[in-house]
C-alpha cells in the first residue's frame, strides 16, 4: 500500500497504525507562529471501534490500509462461521468469524444487506443497517386496548436481541427496531 | 442535493467581515499607516524550512518562468520600505500549503504593516489597539510575558537551559508522539502549542517576547537581561488560546539575511524538502538600507473569527478551500 502524509489525510482515510487498520475522522493542524508543525488526529481503530487522538508531526507518514466497506448479505450459519455474499453481483462469499461480528450477531436476518468491512481481504467489522424489520418470538401477550398508555415490557426478536416494546405489541409481530440504539421504533 | 456551492459563511457574517475591514483601514488612516497592494507571485518565495511554498509556472516578459505564490507579503513590503515608503499596511492574500485545520486555510488575509523608526514596546502597543479595535468587546488588558517565563510557569522547566534529552521525553509524553530524534526547537514548538499556548489570552491579550534565538525567523537578536542569552527581538500576540500576530523589530542587515536563507535551503536539503529560490531583490534592498523598525504579520481571518465569536476560520470566508 501507499504512504500517506500527513497532509494527504482526510476523513475516510484507511491508515495503518500500530499494526491495526484505523479509519481517520478529523485531521486538525497546529502550529505555533513560527516552528514545527504537527497534525493532531482523531482516528477510528477499525479492529476494537475506538475513536483516539494521536499527534504527528506535520509531514510524518502512515502506511495506507487496504480497507474495504462492502454490501454484503448475510446467508447462514454454520456455529463456526458466519457467511455473507457480496451484492455486487458478483456472488462473492466471505465467511466470518464471532469476532468480527461482534454485537451485530444479534441483529443477524437471512437477506438483509450489512456492510461488511475487509482488511487485506479478510472480514474486520460487520454492522448492521440503521434500521432493522424482526418478529416477535417470545412476549407477553398484549393487553387489548392499551395502545394508548405508556409502559413496556421485553419482547425477543427472531435474531435473538431483547427489546423493550409497547404492552400491545404480540408474539408473531414484525418490528421496526433501530440497531444503533436497540429501540423499537413501530410496527413494521 | 448538494449545497457545496453555498458560501461557508453566512452573508450576514460577510456583511460584518466587510465592516470589519473598514474598521481596520480607518485606524490606519488615523495613524497615518498608508495602504498597499504588493505581488502574490514572486520571483522569490519564503525559505522557512517550517512553510510550504507553492509554486507555478507562468509567461513574463522574461519567458516561461517559475513564480513564487507568496507565504506572506513581507518582502516586497520591506522592499517598499527600503525605497522609502514610510509606515505601510496591506491586507494580502497569502498561500501556505497544507495548512489545514479549524484555525487554518490554504490562502488567507494576512494583515501586515511596517513601522519605521518605532520600536518592538510601541509596536505591541499598536497590535493591542488594533485587535481592542477589531474585537467588539473589551478583551481586557495586555500581559507581556518572556518566553522563558511561560515555560517556567507553565512547564517548571527553562527553555533554554533544559537538557534535550527531558525535553523530548516531556514533549512525547504531552504531545503522545515519539520525539526521540526531534532537534530542540521541535520540542519547545510542541510544549509551546500543546501545552502553553492554549491557556493563553483568557484574561486579555497575552503577548509572549524573547523568544529563543534559533526561533529569530527574520528578527534581530538581542541579549537577555538575565543572563546574557541570546534571544529573538519578536513577539507573537494571542486572545483565547489563538495566536493572532507575529512581530518583529526586523532584521536590517543584508549579510545575515543571506545567511539565514542559506542555512534554511541548507535544512531543506538536509531534510529532503524543497528548495526555494531566494529572493535576492531583497537582499539588494537590505544592502540598499532597510530603515531601522519593526513589523507586524496578523491573521485577519482569525481576529474577525474572535471578534464575530465563530468557531473556525472557514466561518468568516467566502469560500473555504474545500468550497472554493
């Protein structure tokens, strides 16, 4: 892979820093009036999700990562491995392993598209989309009537997450759930 | 759809920009400070190993030629005060390749003038009341501070005294980065923007003299009082943690200035950076006679960032880089 300079970074930029594959979010330049400069970053670790600052001095260089976000469906399980197939067309499938999927497994549907983010090849990070459409396979049954009043109660979607949901909501109803937050957003 | 047309300032904020520069230009025609307009390309560029220069290729009556976009229009200003101008200002359009941040753009307006005869007391003076003039409210009162004694301060240590060995291991251990080869001056520049420079211009307007010698850029040198080290006659005015001005009282001799742009392009090689044609025009006015004074560069954009209470530079421009 190419070297980056520090003024060739910019947000998006998939650089390599102590061995594990980072995402650049902000690049900001300081400087006294006269002297050295440096370039203060904040950077995504792509491997563990942690967002830190690092400092270079101005004109030091990072190796670039060969890093890809692709559309990917999910397919199957096997309990050892996770396979998705690339939606381009191209039919490519890449299995992953527990650790790359992370929390997402459970928002894990057959068909629906995640992007799936590769590192020399090899899958890093899945994450979901926004939101999500999952029945309900386990709740308490719905009070009648009560669409109304406030409160909630667990409900267990068919990938296996728990989400607090309306007391109206019944067993076998398709939900809206926002993945970033784990919340029910409507009936689907 | 995109909006990546739309100017990165507000129109209003424009409107007080345009205000702004009247202000400016009112309290030099009080003063008797008189406008110029001086080239962005240049035969010459800036040697300062810590500036990238941008260069072009363009018809002159000389032929094809490589020009020079100026880093700053001090030159030809000292060029016009060796013909004999007398006290001048210019808001200049100056390029600095890649400087780029929340307190940087690529081109911006430097506000620059020149006093002959006044020296670098009464030239902070004036850099107080221009900024107190930009800024629409009272900033509250100037503190000069020597360099040494920030460091003191700040840092427990002194700046010219301390072994380079502390001051890079102080210097990784603040800026979070391996300073283990950084020559001296690296790492005073890194506590001093990291460290220091934050905390200043919260109470008012601090302005920081006496810098370390090797850090003269195109200043005198005195010595300090204290002990008899060498310092650069220069100081640099900041307001909330922004630096805003650099002044010197400015070299006049022609022969160290020679010197000083040998020793930068000598850097450059060293350091596999660029070398930039010397502007020997102003080696002959230098040799012609600069009168004695001092001099002033202060980022514009920055001072109408302060004074409209925006949160970056790109706020009170037009058109950011990004935009333009």
């Amino acid at each position: 892979m190419a070297n980056y300079s520090t003024n060739e970074f910019k947000g998006g930029l998939k650089v390599m820093l102590d061995g594990d594959p980072c995402a650049i979010l902000e690049n900001d330049y300081v400087k006294p009036g006269k002297g050295q400069a440096f370039n203060r970053v904040k950077l995504r670790n792509l491997m563990t999700g942690r967002v830190g600052e690092r400092t270079f001095k101005s004109g030091d260089s990072l190796e670039g990562a060969d890093v890809l976000e692709l559309d990917m469906e999910y397919l199957y399980t096997d309990g050892d491995m996770w396979y998705f197939m690339q939606t381009d067309g191209s039919f490519e499938q890449y299995a992953v392993e527990k650790k790359a999927l992370g929390d997402t497994d459970k928002w894990l549907k057959e068909q629906v598209v995640y992007t799936v983010t590769l590192w020399d090849d090899k899958a890093i990070v899945v994450s979901a989309p926004n939101f999500i459409e999952l029945e309900v396979t386990e709740t308490d049954p719905g009070l009648k009537g009560d669409t109304a009043q406030g409160g909630s109660k667990p409900a267990t979607l068919s990938s296996g997450a728990v989400v607090r949901v309306p007391l109206f909501i019944n067993q076998g109803e398709v939900l809206k759930v926002d993945t970033r937050t784990g919340e029910y957003v409507s009936r689907a | 759809m995109t909006v990546d047309w739309q100017p990165t300032a507000e129109i209003a904020t424009l409107h007080e920009r345009a205000r702004l520069l009247g202000e400016v230009r009112a309290f030099f025609a009080e003063r008797g400070v008189w406008e110029v307009e001086t080239p962005v390309l240049g035969h010459g560029g800036s040697t300062d190993v810590q500036l990238a220069s941008l260069s072009c290729e363009a018809a002159t009556p000389a032929g094809r030629e490589r020009l020079w976009l100026q880093t700053s229009p001090e030159f030809h200003m000292k060029r016009l005060l060796a013909a004999g101008s007398g006290p001048i200002f210019q808001i200049a359009r100056s390029v600095r390749d890649g400087e780029v941040g929340g307190r940087h753009n690529l081109e911006f307006s430097m506000l620059e003038w020149y006093r002959p005869g006044l020296d670098l007391e009464g030239l902070i003076a004036e850099t107080a009341a221009l900024i107190r003039r930009v800024l629409s409210s009272d900033p509250g009162p100037v503190r000069c501070r020597r360099y040494r004694e920030l460091f003191r301060d700040y840092l427990a240590l002194d700046p010219f005294r301390e072994p380079l060995t502390g001051l890079r291991r102080l210097a990784a251990e603040r800026g979070g980065l391996d300073m283990a080869q950084a020559p001296r001056d690296a790492c005073l520049d890194l506590l001093m923007s990291f460290v220091i420079e934050p905390q200043l211009g919260w109470e008012g307007i601090d302005v920081v003299q006496d810098y370390p010698a090797s850090q003269a850029a195109l200043a005198r040198r005195h010595r300090d009082p204290e002990d008899g080290e060498w310092v650069a006659s220069r100081f640099e005015a900041y307001r909330q943690g922004l630096e805003l001005a650099n002044g010197y009282d400015e070299l006049t001799d022609a022969e160290e200035q020679r010197a000083r742009f040998d020793e930068d392009n000598a850097e450059r090689r060293a350091q596999g950076l660029p070398e930039v044609d010397v502007d020997r025009r102003l080696l002959a006015a230098l040799e012609a006679g600069l009168p004695a004074g001092s001099g002033v560069a202060l980022g514009l954009d920055r001072l109408i960032q302060l004074a409209l209470a925006k949160a970056s530079v790109a706020e009170v421009m037009a058109f950011a880089t990004p935009r333009a």
